[in-house]
C-alpha cells in the first residue's frame, strides 16, 4: 500500500509523467471509442506498440502546452476533454456511418445540423443536450477546484520540456511512416483508422488537403501526357475547338445515382423472405453492368458524384476530403456538362434533398450545369420513417428536364430514400420485405428497413425505365449505387469481399448491346461516351486513349492538380471555363397576380411549393403555403409596397435559393 501511495506522490509531482499516463488512458479511451470495444482497443495496444507510442505522443505534445500555465491541472484537463470529445464524436458517428469522424467533417457542420433528426430521435437529442451541458459544468467547476502551481513558472524549462515532448513525438511519427509502421496514403479513412489508430488518422486528414503538387510539375510534362493528337498545334487544349469528331447520335443521358443502393443479399450473416431487388437483378443480366468501385463506404455520396462527373478520383485530395466542401466553391472544373456542351447539350441536376446540402447550389454552377432541380422545388414529395424523400419523384422531374430544352440532355439525378440511420428496432409494420435470420435481433431490424427502402427503390427504377421506354427520344440510363449502406457491413461477410464495390447497370431505350466490364466510379461516364461514341472534352479523351495504360493514375493525378490547383498549362495557362447561370429548378415560378381578401394578401402563380415563401426585399414574410398556385401572406406589409413582393425557395436553413423576377 505504501508503494502505490509513493507512487501517486511522484506522479502527483511529476507533471511530465502525469502527462504521459494520462495520454495512455486517453488514447485507449478514443480507441475503444474508435472500435466501439474495450477488448478491441486492448488488443490494438498489445499487437501495435510502435503505433500507440506515436499516438500517445501525438496526444501528450498537446497536453504538453498545460505546462505553460499557473492552473496546470485545469490546462490539462481541457486539453484532455479536447481529445476525448474527439474520441466521443468519432464514437456517436460510427454509431451511424461507416466513415470515422474527422477534420472536414468541421466544414459539414451546417448540413449535419440540418439532418440530426434523421438520425437521432428526440430522446438521443436531449441526452447530446444535457451531456453538452454538464460539460460546461464540468468545465466551470475544473476551473474552480483545481489549484494554481506555486511561485512562478520557469518559462525556459516549460517550453524546453514541450519542444523535447513535441521532437519525441515528432520524431516517432517520422520514424514510423519511414519504417511503414505508420501509412501515409489513406485510400480507405475506416481502415485507416483501424491500422493506425485515431489520433494519428485524425491528425493527417488536417495536415492533407488539395491534391499534392506532381514531381517536375511544367508545361512539358503535362504536354508529353498526351501522345494522340488530343491538343492543338500549340500543345495546348481548347474547348470547342478540338479535333473531337462530331459524333452521330446524341442520346439523352441519364444518370441515376442511387443513395445507399446495393444488392442486400450480398451480407451473408443475413436472410430474407423475398428477394429485395427483383427488377434491378434482373436489369443486371439483360443489360451491360459490372461492379463499380467507389471511393466511399457507408457515406460520402458528393465524392461518388465528383468522380462520375469529372474524371477525377476523390482519392488524390487528402483523406476525407470533400471536394465540394473546399476547392469547387470557388473554382470551376472541366466536367462532362462542360463537356457535353460542345456537342449541344443541356445539363440538369436532379436531387431529392436540400439544394445547399453540400454547397451544391454553388457547386453545380462551377461545374457546368444549366439547371438545378432539388428538394424546394418538388411537390407531392412523399418521406420516408427515418424523414427522407421517397425516390418515386424523381421520375416526374427527370421527365420534366427531358422535355425542358430542344436539344439532347444530360441528366444527373442523386436519390435520397435509401439514406441511413437505419432504426435498430421495430419500424415498418407488415413489410413487403422479412428478415429470416440475422445475427441479433437489432441486425435484424435495421437490415429489414434497409431492404425495405431498397425494394421500394427497386419499384421506382422500373417506373422510371417504363416511363423513358415510351419516351419519343434516344436515352440511356445509367445507375448505380453510390456506395455501401451504413449497416457495419464487413469484408469476410460479404459475397463481394469487397467494402468498395456497387453495380451499375446501362439501360437503354433503343437496345444497347449487352456488354460488361467493371470499372471505377470516375471512369464510367467516359466509358458511356464511349459506347456511344461520342469524345468530346480533355480528360473524357483522357480516359478512352490511356485507359490501362504505364502512367494512367499518376499522369491522371497530375491533370487534376493541373486544372485544380496548378497554373493551368494544358490549358494555355488559363482556366476556360467560366460558372454557369445555374437556373433553379426546370419549372418557372411565377406570380400571375396579387389579391386582397378581407385583410389578407394572398399571391397567385404556378409552381409553389412547401419551401416557396413571399420575400420583400430580400426578407421572407410568414407565409402560408396553400396549394402549388397560391401563397397567404400571414403577416401586414405597407400597402404601398404590396406590387413588390415576389416568391423565394427558402430551404431549411433558410437560404434563399432563387427568387421570381
């Protein structure tokens, strides 16, 4: 006993040594967290010593700092609960995704308020409430009971123990990556965070953003990428005025990205009554499909839509990265509706959710589209139990795009309904779909809802393709899953092996031939453009010419820094493209006419919606939505200013996303 009291005195009074124990136990507290096991964490300890040495050092180097202050025991207590609240988020997000939590996750803050409801129920939102609040408590009372150091802080010594600290850590970090204990390429966060632990992983998707600069980066090198003609004379690509051939069709093209969507049987833990995906499956057999690798697992849907769209992996910018979060708010992208552009087609995105999510009402605009059609711009709109648009609108607006421009159309439309959280109970009663046999009961559950959303998109595919087979135009529909469900699915426990893959299929209304191949998510749409021969834009040429090729991903990387983030040489040193007038929605708002009965105002027109409110100024007034061609006005206005009120999309968080003329 007198030992262990001895012990607790030296530690009491060796404040580097308490800082060392206290980040073990911190570090062992995020890794169970992390691994959503106690045991799991122990095991990583025991078989990972190297690594856990870097991560309680990366932990310690912060703590260190609490050296610098009189209250070093409060210092150091709130830089632990830094950690730990990192360590508790990261522990709540995998409760719901299969994503761990990490720096650009603090760039989505806006859009996870948004859908909080979506995944926690009122209950679990008071609790996150009161644990915020004793939080606060906690950290007033810390303050007030911990004691101030005495006499005055040797600052020569503090900050010479926290360089020594921060080069111990430093230096076990760089060891560490240099004897490949420590990964330095993430091309999978779930997996990288299991490998490496979670400080260190969190601590690279800081540190890693954009795309990194290519060696010998120059004019030449970018020119010498391409060896087929596809730059002018000068070495440099135009757009427009390429070598391009003008191609002999120009189908409509329809893409359909489909939230969550995969083919549940391939978990073979669980059983089902009937089978999910009848019509899918059988598309799968009768048309040109294969599997689709993603760059996402369990969330991510914006970076499978950045790769179809652009060419460019996701995976070169830095881990976690969302794209449409940094670089595209604020700078255009070569693109297939650029693209497409030059051979005389319209671009329309389609999306069953809000227009903001994801900065895609300003993301769509740097990259090329013409329109933009989502949530606050649909009627009817049917939701989900979990709070999610149904999937069965989108065919009316596909539909609506369709016969919106002259031309031929290229459509990208991103479903919603199969969006987790999936309920770990009882929610559907009578579903179409059983679960037979599941691991436990809340497996159960959760894959029963699951394959239930599955099956009712399943329905709304062969709507949509019935509805196109009549339609009195060429189109291909293209679809595919973005990537798998939130559902902790494993590797050893699926029929793929595979936490990256989905299945596309490419449907047509005049008969495509059936042919398969398997692909990544930033190859399929030149590989579309192939089959249908058409070739227009650099980097759709890019993909045809050199697919498979000695240099494809590294020659590919440097293409993307070139147009992203370099100087533009295969450009001429000059970004070409310039952002679209993105109009919202296909369908016009407008107001036919102003109308006073008794006291109140009321706006006539066509196209209202739930989101449509009455604006004066800029400002929205109370408004009562009564009908997609009427509007009350549920508040007094200065009768003079009565003929300037116009009609806004106003999403959830109250952005305004248009405004009537």
């Amino acid at each position: 006993m007198s030992t262990i009291k001895e012990t607790a005195k030296k530690i009491k009074h060796n404040h580097i040594l308490a800082l060392f124990i206290l980040s073990v136990v911190i570090d062992y507290i995020i890794e169970a967290l992390g691994r959503l096991s106690p045991l799991l964490a122990v095991q990583f300890f025991v078989e990972h010593p190297l690594i856990t040495f870097c991560n309680v050092m990366l932990i310690m180097a912060v703590l260190s700092l609490s050296l610098l202050f009189r209250r070093r025991v409060f210092a150091a207590s709130m830089l632990s609960l830094l950690w730990l609240a990192i360590g508790i988020i990261n522990g709540i997000i995998l409760t719901n995704r299969m994503t761990p939590f990490n720096v650009k996750d603090l760039s989505t803050l806006s859009e996870a308020r948004s859908i909080l409801t979506n995944y926690f129920s009122v209950k679990s939102l008071i609790i996150i409430a009161v644990g915020a609040a004793l939080f606060v408590l906690l950290v007033i009372v810390l303050f007030r009971k911990t004691p101030k150091s005495k006499g005055k802080i040797d600052y020569r010594k503090s900050v010479a123990s926290i360089l020594i600290i921060i080069l111990v850590a430093f230096g076990s970090i760089t060891g560490g990556m240099r004897l490949g204990v420590l990964d330095t390429f993430f091309p999978s966060l779930p997996y990288a965070y299991r490998d490496n632990g979670v400080p260190y992983s969190f601590m690279i998707t800081w540190v890693k953003t954009g795309i990194d600069k290519p060696r010998g980066y120059s004019a030449e090198k970018m020119k010498q990428i391409f060896t087929e003609g596809e730059l002018g004379e000068d070495g440099v690509y135009t757009p427009g005025k390429d070598d391009a051939d003008k191609p002999a069709s120009t189908p409509n093209i329809v893409f359909l990205q489909l939230e969550s969507f995969v083919d549940p049987t391939i978990a073979t833990d669980v059983e089902y009554s009937k089978d999910p995906i009848p019509y899918y499956r059988n598309l799968l057999k009768e048309c040109s499909s294969g599997y689709l690798t993603v760059p996402a697992v369990g969330a991510g849907t914006a970076n499978v839509e950045f790769e179809a769209i652009t060419g460019i992996s996701a995976r070169f910018f830095g881990p976690g990265e969302y794209p449409y979060k940094s670089i595209l708010t604020k700078e255009t992208c070569e693109s297939i509706p650029y693209d497409l552009r030059q051979v005389g087609y319209t671009s329309h995105a389609i999306h069953n959710h809000r227009g903001a999510f994801y900065n895609r009402n300003t993301v769509f605009s740097n990259l090329g589209f013409d329109t933009f059609t989502c949530l606050e711009y649909m009627n009817n709109v049917v939701k989900t139990p979990k709070n999610w648009a149904k999937d069965t609108i989108l065919t009316e607006n596909i539909i609506d795009a369709l016969n919106s421009s002259e031309g031929p159309d290229y459509i990208y439309t991103i479903s919603v309904q199969g969006h987790g959280k999936y309920p770990e109970e009882e929610v559907i009663e009578d579903p179409v779909i059983e679960v037979t046999e599941a691991p436990d009961e809340e497996t159960k559950w959760s894959y029963e809802y699951y394959a239930n959303q599955v099956y009712e998109m399943d329905l709304f595919v062969r709507e949509l393709t019935t509805a196109l087979e009549d339609y009195d135009e060429d189109i291909v529909l293209v679809m595919y899953g973005d990537h798998l469900p939130a559902l902790d699915m494993k590797e050893e426990n699926l029929t793929t092996r595979d936490l990256y893959k989905t299945q596309y299929v490419i449907w047509s209304n005049f008969g495509m031939k059936k042919k398969d191949k398997d692909v990544c998510a930033y190859e399929i749409t030149p590989y579309v453009l192939k089959r249908l021969g058409i070739n227009a834009g650099l980097m759709t040429r890019y993909h045809q010419d050199y697919e498979g090729s000695k240099h494809y991903l590294d020659d590919l990387e440097a293409l993307s820094y070139d147009i992203l983030y370099g100087k533009n040489y295969i450009y001429g040193g000059k970004d070409p493209y310039e952002p679209t007038e993105l109009k919202m929605g296909v369908r016009d708002i407008k107001i036919e006419n102003i109308v006073k009965i008794g006291d109140k105002y009321y706006i006539k027109g066509q196209n209202f919606t739930e989101y449509s409110k009455i604006s004066l100024d800029g400002e929205v007034l109370k408004t009562v939505y009564l009908g997609p061609t009427i509007l009350a006005l549920n508040e007094e206005v200065d009768p003079a200013r009565v003929s300037d009120m116009k009609v806004s999309q106003v999403e959830k968080n109250k952005e305004i996303l248009s405004t009537t003329e």
